[in-house]
C-alpha cells in the first residue's frame, strides 16, 4: 500500500523539507516538500539522494568480524557484542580507560537519539582520549563562545533574513546551506539582500559560488581572516563609529582590547591579509554606515593558524558596532531543545581543562583535537592507546596527515566501528556494528536549533521500519555501554533504577529523553499541566512541528557568565593576539615553500560518505586541484594535466584544472576524497577514488589557542610530472 512521508533532511543545519513516497516498506520516490514552511521547496542534490543511502546494495545489513587476511565476514549480534565488550574490558583493564580512543563523526549531529546515547557510551568507557569531526571546523567558534558568552553552544548566527550588509569572511553559505545558520536555500537568501537593496561582500581566497552572489568579492591571503577582522575593529575605533560607553555596558575588557589595536591597522595587516589599506577602511565605513550589518564567519576562518582568535574577533566587530543581539546583525537562537544547556549540565561545557599525553593540546567541550590519534597510538608509556571505537567517522580521510594515522591504526590491539560501510577507517576494524539508515529511526534535530534564528519544535517519524535484525545507531550504542558496565543516561543512581525498573517490562527509549529536554527547555511545560508550554505529544501533532516565533532581541536572556555580561578578555585568547602581533612586528611568514593548499566543499558531496552514490559523483571530475594560471604557467602546468603536488608530510600526483576563481599563489583541492583503500567495497566510490587533501595537511600544525589542525594555508609547491617514455618492442 503507497502512502507519503513528511520529514526534514537529516545531513546538514538546513533542514529541508523532503516527501518519500513509500510501497510495501521500500521507498519509491524523493522529492521536495513545497509546503514545508521553512524550506519552500528547495531541497539540494544530496537530499534528493538520501534515499539511494537506504537502498545502496554497499550498505552493511550485518555485523561483520575482519579476519586475519583482512577480509570480513558476517557474523550475528550477540557474537559481535560479545567479542566488542570483552575486548575493550580486556584492554581497559590492562591499560586504563585512556587506553581505548574515540571518534566520531559528523552525522550524529543530526541524529537525537544517536548523539544523546554517545554520552552514555563514553561515560562507560571512562576515556579521555575522545575526539571528533568538530575538532576539525568548530572547536574555535565552540572555544570562542565559551570565553565571550559563558556557553560553547552559544553560537550568534546572522540574521540574514533582515540584514542589509552582508561581510563574509571564509565561509560558503551558497554550498553549505549555512553552516553555523539554519538557511535553506541559502542562494535565495543572499539574493534578497541586494533585491532590497542591501550588499553582500565575500572576502575570500576563492571566487566562491557565494562570491559570484556577491555585490563584491575580495581576495585574502589564508591565514589572514584574524588580521582583517582586527583592522576593520581598528579603523571603527580609530575613527570614532564605536560607542564605547554602549560596548561597556554590556561586555567587560573592552579598555584592555582596545589598547591593543594599534598593531593592528591596515597598513600593518596588509602584509597578512594582502588587502589594501584603502580597501579595509573602506569596508568598515560601509560596515558603520549600514543600519544593520553582520559579520559572518565559519569553517575557512575556523582551520587557519589563528582560527579561535579570528572567530572572537568576528563577534568582537558586531558586538562594538552594536549589531550582535539585534535584528538584521547576529543573534541568540533559544531552542526548544537547549543545546547550550545540555553541554552545561553534562559537563561538556569548558576549554583546557584536560590534555593530550604526548603533546598536550588541549580539549574543548571535552574534545581533544583529532590531530593526536596517530602519536598517540604510537608513542609508548602510560597512557598509549591500544584500541579505537569509531562512530560513524572517517578519521583517515577527515583527519590531518591521514596516511600516518592509516598506518597508526594497523597497529591497534583492537577496533570496534559503528558504521554504514566498509571504509578507510573502518577497515581497520575487528567488528563493525552497521546501524540501520537514519530513514528507519524518527527524526528531531537536536543541534541545529542552536543556530536557527525562527524557533521551531520539531518531530518526524520514521520514513520506513527497520528490516528484521536491523538496530539503531542508539541502540547498539546502548548494547555497547551494557557490555562495558554502563546504562542509558551515564548517571549511575538513575541507571541502576532503571536497570531494576527493565526487569519489570520497562524499555529505555530515546523519545522519553527527548521528551524531557524538550518540557525542561526554555519553551517547556516544566510538567506543570497548568503551564502553557511544550512536549513531545504536542509536537508531534503537526507534521511540521510546532513554530514558536523568532528569535528575540537582545543577549541577557542567552549570557551565561555570572555577571551577566560579555568577557572580551580572556588569557588565551589575550596570548593569542600578542602572537600575531609578534608575527606582524617580525614581517613572519609561515610559508617555506611555493603555494598555499586551502580546502573546497561541493554541493554534491557530504565530507567522505556520499561518494558511493551514483547521482552524487556523475558528470565532470570534481577532485581536482585548482591552480591560478600564473601558478601554473610558473610550474609548466596545463590544463587537464596531472601535476605533484608536494608538502612536508606528503607529495601524490593530483589532477589540475587552471582557473583564475584562485587568487595567485593559492591552491585549493576538495575535501573527502580519497576512496583507493576502499575500492573493493563501495564500488562506485572506488571508481571516484579522488586524491585525499589531509594527505597533504599537516598534523604537526595546530591552532595556538584549540590545537585544532590548520587545513587552510598549507604551504606547499607544485611540479610538472615528466612523462616517462613507453617502452620500445625488443
């Protein structure tokens, strides 16, 4: 019997409306939901394909065990969690907790009953050596946060809808549907700026698909993002735009920032940033002149040397003009689902409380960078980790230097994945537990809502039902945790309650938790049946959820700091500014060689996990290595032609395509590409192997303030493949 299902998108912030016609269980047809309130209609390529991730016949149905040659073979359930728990008890109780290493990955952000279950599994494990996705693009913004709001959660987002001066600054909203903001169908968005006579300014080392949107586009040097944004905070106060009495009120430190702009005008930054001094005045002045600018920033910005201290400078350019709480520039999302207050509550809310052992960087939200799994797997002492658990991640493409940690991770006692497929990582792995396709398990977004600036409660059911045997991501987290000794909230009291509870007929379900932060959020009933708040059941009652209006202006109600203000001023962030102010004082460079290797998103692709998706990889060759022709003339380089890329840790021959979107002397080549390994099962991504960018980044290369990897302005140089001669008949 055919029937239709309404569901948001599950793969980015966006969150489309979608429509799955379904018969007899099988999905038969995607498309677009033209009456979701929120998206209108618009759906990218990767939505429209997220069922062919259901039906991909490369997608594991069942456990799998590697054996000694390195093939796989299925194996049951209860035989894989078996040997999963008593190997990481085994190893755990030989080595420590801080023996077994996590990761995980950029899909259970959008997955509630995935992510909520984490938590518990991680309690179980008792590791500090946790890392994930979000060490890699968002630590900086997370540190940011913390030191400026009192909550790594509390993320500004523009309030693009209102604004009338949109500055970009290393980020692509056109391709990734804006990241850190809930904008589908961004391009529309950014389009309507200038039809209501606004202006859009993207400053970039790329002529961006957000770029050709723009009213204007400036190159900048990566790595230079910090630099900008502080001399555009420099020419607003030099030339008096800024209300200092108004800044005052609201945040603490301003004095102490404001004596150190004077090593940051545009004159000294140009040598950073390669924009003139005249353009950078001029930019602020537009910026002042507006009556309601923002200042964006996202992942470019993120993953260069001064990552944390561009994104606070970002926040400290719309909070000096005013525009950070008000309508048209950055403002404080207030879910239903309160991320910021789950973070806070779960202990997951702070920066250097903790680091690595060999060498200690430091954590942030309780993530350590990703960049340390290869050492530390590899250094012996106290401490080295012996096994690895990956939820749905792929830290060998996803991760600096991946070819160390790929050679790393030969080395582990034991690996246990929680994954769709057999890949890069995962490979690896002595037992991999694939969980159904999201399409099986209900949906509410649980991150998103932190940065969407229309409020809204949302809840879609699954688009099909689980196949006999088939499990959830959650509930084989669960299994996992039981075998390791813990429960489903990681509180041991209300575990053991629950655990006595469960021998009476009781089942954990995620629903109840999601419930429950939903009635204690800002918009909850509090459980008072007199009070006019939310809960799931009422949720549930429209199929687009429940839409509880716009974000409010002003910052008091989101501030976390006791006080109640904004803190400029914090220590690392300080140390941070000294040191690029040293940088400029010392005409530094960074670069020893020729070029500067920056990273590309596309469209059609979803980081390293959609490239087995026939629709997702047809037409031209998108893993190629875009050259300036200047670059290429200079290297005897042509179009089409394969050329070496060469860094410290890596040289590999990758496809060229000259084009001038680059400015001269930037190179730039996508990221999650790189599937060789993994040829033998996912077909088609094998077909599309593609060159892997983090074979060329560095992992000796950090962020001073996070020690995030620096994926963006990595030196490097560019040669000519000489053609070897074929061989002549004897």
């Amino acid at each position: 019997m055919a029937s239709t299902v309404l569901r948001s998108c599950n793969l980015c912030e966006a969150g489309c409306g979608l429509k799955f016609e379904v018969e007899d269980n099988r999905i038969v047809g995607v498309e677009p939901d033209e009456n979701d309130p929120y998206s209108h209609g618009y759906v990218c390529p990767k939505g429209i394909a997220i069922a062919d991730i259901h039906n991909d016949p490369d997608r594991l149905r069942t456990p799998m065990r590697r054996g000694a040659d390195g093939s796989f073979h299925a194996v049951s359930w209860e035989d894989a969690f078996a040997l999963a728990g008593a190997r990481l008890r085994e190893i755990r109780a030989r080595h420590g907790a801080d023996a077994i290493a996590v990761y995980f990955g950029n899909p259970l952000v959008h997955n509630y009953s995935g992510i909520m279950m984490l938590g518990a599994l991680l309690k179980a494990l008792g590791t500090r050596n946790r890392t994930g996705a979000g060490s890699q693009d968002t630590s900086p913004r997370f540190a940011a946060s913390y030191y400026l709001y009192g909550n790594t959660l509390l993320m500004p987002a523009p309030d693009i809808d209102r604004t009338d001066y949109f500055l970009c600054v290393g980020a692509n909203p056109a391709v990734s549907q804006g990241s850190g903001m809930v904008t589908p169908n961004t391009r529309a968005r950014i389009r309507a700026i200038r039809e209501r006579g606004g202006k859009v300014v993207v400053v970039d080392p790329r002529h961006t698909e957000t770029a050709k949107l723009a009213d204007e586009h400036v190159f900048i040097r990566p790595g230079g993002d910090a630099a900008f944004l502080l001399a555009l905070v420099h020419v607003l106060a030099d030339d008096g735009r800024i209300d200092r009495d108004a800044v005052r009120a609201i945040a603490t430190g301003w004095d102490a920032v404001e004596r150190r702009l004077p090593a940051f005008s545009p004159e000294r930054t140009e040598r950073v940033t390669g924009i003139a001094p005249s353009e950078t005045r001029r930019l602020a002045a537009e910026f002042a002149a507006a009556v309601r600018g923002v200042v964006y920033t996202r992942v470019g910005t993120c993953n260069n040397p001064s990552g944390t201290l561009a994104t606070w400078a970002n926040d400290v350019v719309n909070i000096a003009m005013g525009r950070l709480g008000a309508a048209g520039g950055a403002m404080f999302a207030e879910p239903a689902l309160d991320g910021a207050q789950f973070v806070r509550f779960g202990g997951m809310n702070g920066h250097d409380r903790w680091r690595s052992r060999v060498r200690k960087l430091p954590e942030t939200g309780c993530d350590l960078p990703a960049s340390i799994l290869a050492e530390e797997i590899e250094t012996p002492g106290e401490g080295q980790v012996h096994a690895m658990v990956t939820v749905a991640g792929n830290p060998v493409l996803s991760t600096p230097n991946g070819r160390r940690l790929d050679r790393a991770m030969e080395q582990l006692e034991f690996m246990v994945a929680i994954d769709l497929y057999i890949n890069e990582t995962t490979r690896h792995a002595d037992v991999i537990l694939p969980p159904c396709w999201s399409l099986a398990e209900d949906h509410s977004p649980p991150v998103a809502p932190s940065v969407a600036l229309r409020t809204v409660a949302r809840w879609c059911p699954p688009v099909v039902q689980k196949s006999e045997g088939e499990l959830a991501d959650w509930e084989i987290m669960l299994r996992l945790t039981h075998e390791l000794g813990g429960g489903p909230t990681g509180m041991k009291w209300l575990d053991r309650a629950l655990s006595v509870a469960s021998r009476f007929g009781w089942k954990y379900d995620p629903q109840h938790t999601l419930d429950m932060l939903l009635r204690i959020g800002p918009h909850g009933d509090r459980f008072l049946p007199w009070r006019n708040g939310i809960n799931l059941k009422k949720v549930k009652q429209s199929p687009y959820g429940l839409d509880l209006g716009p974000a409010r202006a002003g910052l008091h109600h989101r501030l976390q700091h006791r006080d109640g203000k904004i803190h400029l001023v914090a220590e690392p962030i300080m140390r941070a500014l000294a040191e690029l102010e040293e940088q400029l004082q010392a005409h530094q460079t960074t670069n020893n060689l020729d070029l500067l290797l920056i990273g590309r998103r596309e469209l059609r692709t979803n980081n390293s996990w959609m490239h087995n998706i026939p629709a997702l990889v047809a037409g031209r060759d998108r893993c190629v290595l875009y050259v300036h022709p200047q670059d290429a003339q200079r290297a005897g380089l042509r179009d089409s032609e394969p050329a070496l890329l060469e860094g410290r840790v890596h040289s590999g021959v990758v496809p060229v395509r000259v084009t001038d979107e680059l400015m001269p002397g930037v190179v730039s080549l996508p990221h999650g590409w790189g599937h060789a390994a993994s040829a033998q099962w996912q077909s088609v991504a094998g077909t599309h192997a593609g060159v892997s960018v983090n074979d060329f980044t560095d992992d000796q290369r950090v962020e001073s303030v996070v020690g995030q990897s620096i994926l963006n302005g990595v030196p490097v140089r560019l040669r000519r493949v000489e053609r070897q001669p074929a061989d002549r008949a004897a």
